[in-house]
C-alpha cells in the first residue's frame, strides 16, 4: 500500500516498503547469512531459516571425488530456487585466485553474476588485501559480476570501490569470525553518509546488539555467518539476529532522540504536591 | 592418458571426453564447474571437450561458507 505522498510522512512509516535494492533486485531482509561453520545440513536450514535471509553466501571449492553420490550437498537444503546465492571468495590472497573463483561461480551457478569479493592479506587478522582488492574489483566490474566488496572500515577506500562500480560496499565491524563487533563506528558511519550504494557491514558481528547498532549506524544491511553458527544455539540466534536487524532498521527510520549530557525529566514539575 | 583432477594423478583413457569424465566419477546430475589448465570449459562442450595428456583438471561445486 502506498503512503499518499502529500501527506507528511514523519510519524507513518510503512516498514514493509523498506526494501533492500542491490543490483536492481529487493530483498525482504537486510540480513544477510552465510553458510559455514554450521554442525551439519541440517542446522544450516533451519538456522537460515530462522535467520529470515535471503541472501546466503557459499564457498566455491573442489569437489570431492569418490564421495557418496547420494551425500547430499548444500544446494539440497540451500536452493537456488529458494534464495539468492552469493559466492565469495573466500581464502583468496591474490586478484588472481578471486577473479578465477568468480568466473567459476558464475559458470557454475548458469551465469548468475552477482558475487562477493574478498582479497586477504593476512592470515591472522583475515583483513583486506585493499589495494589488491581494488585491482580484482576493477575486473570483475568490467567483466561484467556484480560486485559486493568486503573491505576494512577505510571511507576512502570504501568511496574507491563504490567509483568502481561494485554495487554494495562491505565494511568490516572486526576480524572475521572474532565476535568483537564494531570496532570504529565512526568510520562506519562515514562511510555510510558518503555512499551511493549500500553498505553492510560485513564480518566481525558476535551477537544481537552488535547487529542492531550497524543498522543504528544507517546500515542498508548486515553480513553474519560465525555469530550465528558458532553461538550455542544457532537456531535461536538467527531469530535473534533477524529480530536485532529488524529492531535497528526501525530504531534508525524513527530517528533517535539526541545524547544530553544532562539529565531531562520525562514527568511534569506541574502539580507537585509536596 | 595421466591426467591430473584435483590435484591428484588418474590414468584415463585417450579421448576421454569431459562428460566421460564426469560419469566415471560418478558426478552427473551435480551442479558443478569445470576447468581445464586454468580455462573453464563451459557445461555445453562437455561432451565435445576430450582430455589431452598431461590436462590439469579442476572440478569444484558450492559449499558452506561465509
């Protein structure tokens, strides 16, 4: 149902016409999954499930042969059909290796070309490869992908790879996999004030807080896979996330009230009796 | 024919075509991609593609990642 546009809209907000738009398609959820690190099959689905994501990122690796052929695989309980794949390029140090991994993934998934592009540097910390990023975002956008860049909280960078053409930047809030949420949000909400495209925040989220503040900060939407799977109940943690995102959106669209240093009364010195 | 899938050496035999291949290992049906030395070979020219001696074969498919 459409607001009529001539009426003021500060205190209506419809939030089931707050889509997310990357690459032209919208999507219900601004949580975005990923698939790993889960115990089997199973807790992935329903954690996805759960999770009320649309977008699920996926690894590309070798197959293993000799395996049972009726061993199901992840596209059994992550269809294509269901959701939108997103595969990165996970455990890519070099623009070669990502670039390679991308044109197999488009190849594989019958020339779906939106993809996540991740260039490591370091092995400890997982960070950004930037400026190899930079040079495999600059081929892959030409090659024709869809580019959803993850990257560290830098604002010039994260300018860099939006001029570029990728079609979201992605933003670390911490180390991959660490749960230490955001680290500087500062720079993330730069980055996000700066933006033409969507941000999410991308690796580093440890629970539902840090979920909501990313969507606080004017997030357009938010990546998790450890925080979720690694939690002690994955099922119920996706809920939670789902609900955190959902909660910080709302928090964000209604505009919060500004930080005092002072107190503020919220009851009326009218009518004291005493 | 030594040919190397995987990383791993297999003889197979001459003018083994990329879709012998794939039901030899028992993968038909699989979503999966292909590459030979590095070059993806598109699921189309599977069955016209024949292997040479000494082809590097990679064969990957999508798994749980974030």
């Amino acid at each position: 149902m459409m607001a009529n546009l001539a009426e003021p809209l500060k205190n209506v907000i419809n939030i089931a016409d707050d889509t997310l738009i990357i690459a032209d398609k919208t999507y219900r959820s601004r949580l975005l999954v990923g698939s790993g690190k889960y115990k089997d099959l199973e807790e992935t689905r329903l954690a996805t499930e759960a999770s009320g994501a649309e977008i699920i990122t996926v690894a590309i690796r070798r197959t293993n042969i000799g395996q049972n052929p009726n061993e199901p695989s992840l596209l059994d309980v992550i269809s294509t059909e269901h959701y939108t794949l997103l595969p990165n390029t996970a455990g890519c140090y070099t623009v070669e290796d990502a670039v390679r991994t991308c044109r197999l993934a488009r190849e594989l998934l019958d020339g779906h070309d939106l993809v996540k592009l991740e260039v490591l540097g370091d092995e400890k910390t997982l960070f950004p490869d930037v400026t190899a990023t930079l040079e495999a975002a600059k081929i892959l956008v030409k090659d024709g992908f869809k580019v959803m860049v993850y990257t560290n909280d830098d604002p010039l960078i994260a300018k860099r790879l939006e001029e570029l053409g990728c079609v979201a930047v992605m933003p670390l809030a911490a180390p991959i996999g660490s749960g230490l949420g955001i680290r500087n949000p500062y720079n993330i909400l730069t980055i996000v004030e700066n933006a033409r495209v969507p941000i999410l925040v991308d690796a580093g989220v440890g629970t539902a807080s840090d979920a909501a503040i990313a969507m606080e900060l004017g997030c357009a939407g938010i990546l998790m896979n450890t925080a979720i799977a690694a939690a002690r109940n994955p099922v119920l943690m996706a809920s939670a996330m789902k609900k955190a995102v959902q909660a910080g959106r709302e928090a964000f669209l209604a505009g919060r009230m500004p930080r005092k240093r002072f107190a503020s009364a919220s009851s009326p010195i009218d009518g004291l009796f005493f | 024919m030594k040919i190397i899938i995987n990383g791993e050496l297999r003889e197979l035999e001459s003018g083994t075509s990329l879709e012998n291949l794939v039901q030899l290992l028992d993968l038909q049906g699989k979503r999966l991609a292909i590459e030979v030395n590095q070059a993806i070979v598109p699921r189309s020219q599977f069955a016209s593609f024949q292997l040479t001696e000494q082809d590097q074969v990679e064969i990957v498919h999508a798994i749980g990642g974030g």
